[in-house]
C-alpha cells in the first residue's frame, strides 16, 4: 500500500538525484523544535510507515506529549536493520529452523519463513582468553575459539545461506557495537518504496543491550531481547508506549586527568539514583559540543546500566567527524549533514526542547573515578577502592607471603564500552609506555589482557608506536571480541587459584568493561571495579586492589624510587598528538575486510538446505519445544507453588549464565554423560542452541540466594509437596507431572544486565507461568512476554522479604485471557500453608496491546507461526491453552 499521499512530501537531492523525505519543518513549523530529538525521530518514523487513523493518531498523541512530558499513547515503530551477536542470533536462528520445521508438519513450504528486513550477526562473545601476555595470543585464542564452536559456527553459516537477509560477519571482525559505529551504521540512508526512492534517518533495534553506543553517533537505536527482535524481523512493528524522556544538560569541558569512562560512570550513577528504567535518555546543553563522537559513544553504550532505552546524542559536527576519521565517503557525510539540518533533527547547542525531567552535569565537575565493587552504579573517587574494600571486613585464615589480600587477578581492557574510543586506548598505551621507561612489571598473579572491539586498533596503536609499549607490561592484544566483559576470561593464574583454596586471599577484578556483578567476568571472582583503560594498566601494575592511587606510588623500582600515578599519566595533549599519529581512516575499511577474509571461518562446511539437519546426538543444537505449534498461553486462574523465592538486582547472569561451565556441575554431568570433555566444556553461552543444556543452566548461579530455603546448593530448590531438595529443573519437571503450576517471586529491578532470552526460555521450560516482582528490568520484561510469561508487579510496599513465604504456601492469579491489557490488574491471593489468605492488587507489567496479544498467544513464536500458517492456507488456527 503506497502511504505517501496523504501528507506533503519534500525533496533532498542525493548524489544528482531528487529523493523524497518527511519534511517535518513544513508540516509543523516550531512546535517540532519543541520535541525532543529522539521523539521527532520517532515522529519521522510513524509517518512515513503508517497511514490513515493510525497515523493520525499517532502524530496527534506525540504533540500531545509536550503538555506534560508522558504519554500512554502506543506507537509503532519500524526500524531498518537488525543487529545480532553470535549468542543472542544462535538461539533465535534456532528458533526459525525450528519454526521451519513446525510449518512443514502443518503442511506449508517452510522455505517461505524468511526475515523481512536486514539482519547482521556478529561473532564477537565466544572468544576466551586462554592465552595472554604474549604477541601471538590473537592466533591461538581464534584457534580455541573455532575448534570449541565450529559445530554452532556451521550452524550459523547454513542460517546465512538458507535465510534471505542474514549475514554472518566471521569472528576476529571485532565487537557488533564496534562493527555498528564503524562499518554499518550510516546516519542517513536511503530506502525505495513503491518506486520512490526516500532519505530517511538510520534506525535500528539489536539484540544485545548495548545497542544504544550507536547513539553516540546519532542514530537512534536500543536494545530488545531476541525475542522482540523476531517479532520485527517477520513483519510486526515495535509497538512502544511513548517514552518518557529524560534530558541530561552537560555544561562545561572535562577537566585535565577526567576521560569518557568517568563521565559515563557519573552520569550512570546520577540516572541510576534518579531511576530512568525504560526511559529514553537524550543529552543537550553547550557541553555535549566539547565532547568528540568517541566520547559520547562510552556514555551512550553505558544506558542500560543507567537503565535506559537510549542514551541519544544527536547529529553535529563531531558526527560528521567520526564519519570521516572512519573512512565514510565525502557524499555520504554530506547527505547526512544536509538531510539532518533540513527535517530539523540537526543539534542546536543552545536549544531547550521539553522533557519530562532534565539533570544537569557539570563536565568540569567531572574527576577520575572507578565504580563496584559489584554493581556499575556504586561510584567511587578512584582513591576509595581501599576503603570499600576494607567494609567488607574479609580476614584471611593465613596471609599470603606473596599476595596482598585483595589481589588485582584480572585486569582487562576490554569491551566495546572504552576500547572502541581510540582515544582512549591511546591513553592507556602511554601509560604503559611511561611504566616500561622506568622498568615497571605487571605482578605475576595478575592476568593482563587487551581485547580492542576493532581489529584497526591494532594498526593505530602500532602506527603510534605503543603496541611494543603495551606488550611490554603484558597487555598483548588477545584477540577482537567481548573477551572477559562477558565472563570469557578463561582460567585464573594457577597461584590466585591456589591462595584461594586456601582463603588467603580474596581476589578483585579491575576491568574497563560495563558490568561488575558477582561472577560477571568470572565465576569464582565476586569483586570488580570498572574504571578506564589507562587505569586498568595503572592498577595492574600496582597488583593491588586496596592501593590508594592518590597517594600511594603504583610502584617502588629496584632503586628503591617510587612511582606514582602522576608519573605514569599521560596529558591531553600527548594523548592528542598520538591519536593524530595512529590515525588513518583508511584503516577501518582496510582491517575489517581482512578480518572478514577469516580462512579458519571460510573452511567450515555448511549445508545449504530449507531445513537445517538436526543431530540427535548434538550438544550444541536442539530442536526446542517451544517452537512448536502445539505451545500455547499460559494465562487463566491457577493456584501455584512458588518454584524460587529470590531477592534485589537478580540479573540475567544470576537466571542464564554465560561464563565458562564448571567441570564439578550437574550441567557438567549432563554433558559428559553424552561424551563431551569435562575439562573443555566451553562456556554456558555456547551451548544456547541446547535448551536441555540451558534449562539445566538457568539460575545456575553461586551468589543467587534461594529465600525459599536458604543455604541450598547451586541451582536447587525445594519441592514443598516432598520436602525434598533438589535440582531446579527436578523439582520443575515434579511439579509439572502432578500438574502443579509455578511461579517465581523477585525483589527489584529483576533481570537486569544483558538482554539474554535465555533467561526468559529456561523459566517457560521451567513451566513458570509468572513472575511477580518489586521491579523488572525493561529487556528481560519484554523477554518474558516473548515467551509468554506475565510479569506482575507487586503493590506498593510489598517485597519477598514482605511477603515472607514458607514451604506450604501458594499463590493464587487470576489472569483471565480476555481482561489482559496493559498495565491491568490482577487478582493475586496468598493461600498460606495454615489457610490464612492474603489478597494483593498487582499491576500486569505490560506497555502495550501487541504485548497483551502475544500473552494470548502464548509468546512470540506461536504467534509467528499463527501468522505464517495463516497467509499460506487461509486459516487460523488457535494455539492451545496450558492447563
């Protein structure tokens, strides 16, 4: 249907040729400029992919917004592409085979279950670091890393060969926010439709919850689960209440010493404390002027930690900059500039838009600091890290002789966080550089790695003569990917291992990645501070967690000469002058392409079927139940048995690891029971293809406290009917042979962290029906429904440690199909074990109607198999009810 003709239409001429746009400057003169940047985004957008009522409605509903800053209005929005990781796209492309295979039992051509729109996937989060320290540890970490995925990274390859519009960028081609900044994104691009071809704004959804670092550039995208981004890629729309928007005013400059990891941990702890959880985030004032795009995409990437959509920055100068140091094309520039300053998109340092509520950051304000030791929004002065060490009144049975009691065991510059600001990397390598003139060493306990998000950070950093630098204090590049960031940090050096048999030590993490939670980076490290890349160097060199940086020297030489902080750091300028001595636009282009030529990657035998082969016998990939068309909604009235009882800031770590499996696990045992080598298990996140496998994972977790029963082993949980304790999915499968149905209960903020779907299949595997919680984290809610599970917010004031249940006790929902809407209540009662019973008035934490449709449908993938058996056979066929 051609939309077009019912709205005036302007013209931008691109490349010679006259494209059409939506000219929001002559359809509605100031007022627009009244809008945030990110809601007259939003504004472009449902015009031009909408018509008639809807559209109507739309655009009223967005003015209609200024009057008070929010809105319960629903949108639809239509984004362009879609950007997977490798552990986020294996489980989703598993579900379409899967899906391909449920169309062909009903009897339809399965080849026809293709995604809509562009789908790239980046093979960025399997690389471990094994080998480290040493300048060929790229080489041999790549070489693991295929030998370990090469069954799923086949998979992968059949999916860009069988799937229309999936493309596989090969591992060591860097991080998807890295390869989104420098390779995909475009700012402005150009689409046709019906014949004409149109200029339009670049926007775009992926699946991992960093996705907003591309909005350091000006684009405008967020983060969905897997789940959500199915809904997009076969041909429904993001259905979003109209966010509120949250404006962040910078004034001033940072100051000598302050880099953009400080100010992303400012302004993470300022938002964290004011709660911004869904909200679009957007930065304004003279201050956002003095930051470079680099700057801003560490700030930007940082908004789901600040619990944010978005963290948007929108077009200038620096935008046009970074397209230009990055090798972008003069006419591609160009359109950007010309196409953003003419729909009125183009940022305005002085311009004040209406918020729903602004903060003002001073950037002078701004000093070095660091964040944990456990959550990113707990900011510290980077001379704190001793006292907050010193609360947690750890006393070692016997002292180390070696080893300071708070060991620095990992010191990681990693992430797509720091590590895609040039500038940034530059730093830390004068650090290393000043350490190595006055013959500094990293101690040997320490575990050193650089895992740039680029592989043309490798050409930048040899071309400004500090890789030998680097190398020299043992932070060898180790290879181009997520690394340690997200939990792939391989093994700990063998004396941290030994010291903490003997609980002589209780070893910390210094790290310049985006997450610090217990058994984040690794399972058996509790403790993490996230700070800068130049700091990582700084307090690997020191060794010691509880060094007072301020003060104290990094260092003592053997001449007995301290060395402090002060000596190592380098100015503004000399960072500046080495930026411009690295820098070569031609690089990203150049390095990418080589990286893509991956041989190891090319090698892999793929096959090219409509149906993906499935081998029984696979640890890897399984066909899911759930992708079926006999699963169906899990609404009604039921009384259930809470499954687990779980407290505050449960992430999606703690419900669905992604770190390395232990060898003494169940999980462990179930593998080696069908041949698998206890001892080279991979990590959780490459078994995301097995739902066996992650069903026997989720909440797999050493620091998940069970309030059900406290003191329970890992992953266990009571059957109350028995009173036996055992493995969750055990207790699971009890309940469900007796028909007994399940939920969960849970404090605040549930599942933040990554946007991991696994977190929300192994609860639906589970047969939890729904999840009652103080809080959700926006992602993992959005998950749940995909998988068809109600969240409910508890009332005001109620908590699990409120709620106080004891084994005996149920929980009774009403959740009849036909009344669910957004944001409804639902009848909950507490039957206690005694026949006390307890009535609570819970809120269904469901945004808008589409989410309320796929309850009924029992989650995301029924509802696309619904669909597509539908236009193929002129049915509709009802999903079933659970029981």
């Amino acid at each position: 249907m051609n939309r077009t003709q019912d709205f005036p239409v302007g013209h931008l001429d691109i490349d010679g040729t006259s494209a059409a746009l939506v000219d929001m400057p002559a359809l509605f003169g100031d007022e627009l400029h009244r809008l945030p940047v990110v809601l007259r985004l939003l504004l472009e957008n449902v015009i031009r992919n909408t018509g008639g009522a809807e559209r109507t409605a739309a655009v009223a509903a967005l003015f209609g917004w200024l009057e008070r800053g929010t809105s319960d209005a629903e949108i639809a929005f239509q984004p362009g592409r879609v950007l997977m990781h490798d552990t986020t796209s294996t489980p989703a492309l598993v579900d379409i085979a899967a899906m391909r295979n449920a169309l062909e039992e009903a009897g339809v051509d399965p080849s026809v279950l293709n995604p809509g729109l562009p789908v790239e996937v980046s093979v960025d989060h399997s690389l471990a670091v094994e080998a480290y320290a040493r300048p060929d540890a790229p080489e041999l970490n790549l070489s693991h890393e295929i030998r370990r995925n090469e069954e799923r990274y086949r998979f992968l390859k059949w999916a860009s060969k069988s799937l229309r519009g999936v493309n596989v960028n090969p591992p060591g081609t860097g991080i998807m926010h890295t390869i989104n900044l420098e390779q995909l994104a475009t700012v402005v691009t150009t689409q046709e439709r019906d014949g004409v071809l149109w200029v339009v704004p670049d926007m775009m959804i992926g699946t991992d919850s960093h996705t907003p670092m591309v909005n350091g550039i000006g684009v405008l995208g967020w983060g969905v689960g897997g789940l959500e981004a199915q809904t997009v890629m076969f041909g429904m729309p993001t259905m979003l209440r109209i966010p509120e928007v949250v404006g962040v005013r910078l004034t001033g400059a940072l100051k000598p010493g302050a880099l953009a990891t400080d100010l992303a941990l400012t302004v993470t702890q300022r938002l964290r404390d004011i709660g911004v959880s869904g909200e679009f985030v957007e930065f304004f004032g003279p201050g956002v002027s003095t930051l470079s795009a680099g700057e801003r995409s560490v700030v930007a990437n940082m908004a789901p930690e600040y619990g944010a959509t978005t963290g948007y920055f929108p077009i200038d100068e620096q935008t046009l900059d970074y397209l230009k140091s990055t090798g972008r094309s003069a006419k591609a520039i160009a359109r950007v500039e010309a196409y953003a300053r003419r729909v009125g998109i183009w940022f305005e340092p002085g311009a004040e838009p209406r918020y729903s509520r602004t903060i003002d950051v001073d950037l002078s304000a701004v000093g070095m600091h660091i964040a944990g030791p456990r959550r990113p929004q707990d900011l510290l002065d980077y001379s704190h890290a001793r006292e907050t060490l010193a609360a947690l009144n750890f006393t070692p049975k016997a002292a180390d002789k070696d080893m300071p009691r708070f060991p620095v065991a990992i010191a990681a510059i990693t992430s797509c966080t720091n590590t895609s600001d040039p500038a940034l990397l530059i730093a830390a390598g004068l650090v290393a550089r000043k350490a190595r003139r006055l013959g500094l060493k990293v101690p040997h306990w320490v575990k050193t790695s650089l895992g740039p998000g680029s592989p043309a950070a490798a050409d930048y950093l040899a071309r400004a003569g500090l890789t030998d630098d680097l190398s020299a204090v043992g932070f060898d590049i180790v290879g181009f990917g997520c690394t340690t960031c997200i939990g792939n940090s391989g093994q700990l050096p063998e004396v941290i291992r030994n010291a903490m048999a003997a609980a002589s030590i209780h070893p910390v993490a210094a790290l310049s990645g985006n997450r610090n939670f217990p058994g984040r980076v690794h399972p058996d490290l509790d403790l993490g501070f996230l700070m800068s890349p130049p700091l990582v160097i700084a307090f690997a060199l020191a060794g010691d967690a509880e060094r007072d940086l301020s003060r104290e020297p990094v260092q003592t030489t053997h001449e007995g000469k301290a060395i402090f902080l002060k000596d190592l750091w380098p100015t503004r300028e000399e960072v500046a002058a080495h930026l411009a001595l690295g820098a070569d636009p031609a690089d990203f282009g150049r390095a990418f392409r080589i990286a893509t030529r991956n041989p190891a990657w090319h090698a892999l035998p793929a096959p090219d079927t409509p149906l993906f082969p499935w081998d029984p016998k696979s640890t890897a990939l399984r066909r899911p139940p759930f992708a079926s068309t006999t699963e169906g909604s899990q609404l009604g009235r039921y009384s259930a048995y809470p499954l687990l009882v779980v407290g505050d800031d449960i992430t999606t770590d703690h419900i669905s690891p992604a770190s390395a499996i232990p060898p003494d696990s169940l999980v462990a045992d179930f593998l080696v029971a069908r041949g698998d080598d206890r001892h080279d298990l991979n990590v959780f996140a490459s078994r995301r293809g097995n739902w066996e496998v992650m069903m026997r994972a989720a909440f797999h977790s050493k620091s998940l406290v069970n309030l059900l029963r406290p003191g329970m082993p890992v992953a266990h949980t009571l059957h109350v009917p028995s009173g036996d304790v055992q493995p969750i999915w055990d207790v699971a499968q009890r309940y469900r042979d007796a028909g007994d149905p399940v939920v969960l209960v849970a404090g605040e903020r549930y599942g933040t962290g990554s946007s991991r779907d696994w977190a929300a299949k192994g609860q639906r595997l589970l047969g939890i029906r729904a999840v009652l919680a103080v809080s959700f984290e926006r992602i993992h809610r959005s998950n749940l429904i995909g998988m068809g599970i109600l969240p409910l917010r508890l009332p005001e004031c109620v908590t699990p440690q409120t709620l106080a249940l004891k084994p005996g006790d149920r929980i009774e929902i009403d959740a009849n199909a036909a009344r669910i809407a957004p944001r409804c209540e639902i009848s909950v009662r507490v039957i206690r074990a005694d026949g006390r019973v307890e009535p609570l008035r819970a809120i269904a934490a469901i945004e808008t109607q589409l989410e309320a449709a796929l309850l009924r449908d029992g989650g995301v993938i029924p509802s696309i198999l619904k669909k597509t058996i539908a236009e193929q056979t002129g049915s509709t066929p009802q999903a079933p009810t659970v029981a």
